[in-house]
C-alpha cells in the first residue's frame, strides 16, 4: 500500500483514497458490506491506522497492504466458528487475507460481522 503524504489518514474515506487499485475497488466492497448489516448507528474511526467498525466496541476492522487486504474480526472467535467457510483464505490468530482483487464474498462476511456484532452484545450483557 502506498503510504499517504507523511500524515496518517483521519477517516475512513482518507484511507481508502491512499490506497491503490485494485485493492481500493476491494475494500470499498467489503465496507458496504459490512455496512449493510451493521446497525445504523455504527461508527467508522481509524484505530491503529485501519478502518475500523465500531458499535459500542470494535466489530471489525479492514486494511490494504501490498499484497493483500485483511479483515480484522477483532479475536479468534469468528476465525474458528467460519473455519470451514473460510478454507483457501490466509487466517491467523485475528486476521483473515485476501487477494487484492478479489473481496471476501458478501454472504460471508455478513455472517462474520453478524456473529461479532452478537459477541460484542454477549460481553455487554455481562
């Protein structure tokens, strides 16, 4: 990813105008994904210098690097609970990659965000 002139983006459209295509086109993808089932009072920041979906606390975050995009399900949970669906994609411990052109598909990013959305909810009931 290219970096931005010296100054760290402030919000989410910063970022993504800083970000080369394709992975822009991705990225924009997956945010109106993710927006579309966020609740609407959902607010966008950038935390750690990504964009990042919050709803009382983080649901998720995504990022451009050089060679692929992330989204961040902040935690392992949504990892393993999708493991099957997300066999062929990179994961780690709370990240999972995909290629630079090619958005994660819709239907299963919606489940993800839906199950950290629940997970943020549980730990508010708490």
């Amino acid at each position: 990813m290219k970096k931005p002139s010296s100054a760290k983006p402030k919000t989410v459209d910063e970022y993504l105008a800083a970000v080369p295509e394709p992975a822009r086109s991705t990225l924009n993808k997956v945010r109106a994904v993710i927006r579309s089932v966020v609740p609407p009072d959902t607010i966008e920041v950038i935390s750690y210098g990504i964009p990042t979906f919050k709803h009382g606390r983080a649901v998720v975050a995504i990022a451009a690097f050089s060679g692929h995009c992330s989204l961040f399900p902040m935690g392992s949970s949504a990892i393993r609970q999708f493991q099957d669906e997300l066999k062929g994609y990179q994961t780690s411990k709370g990240t999972i990659r995909f290629p630079l052109d090619k958005p994660l598909p819709a239907t299963l990013v919606k489940k993800i965000v839906k199950a950290r959305l629940a997970d943020n909810e549980r730990r508010t009931r708490r």
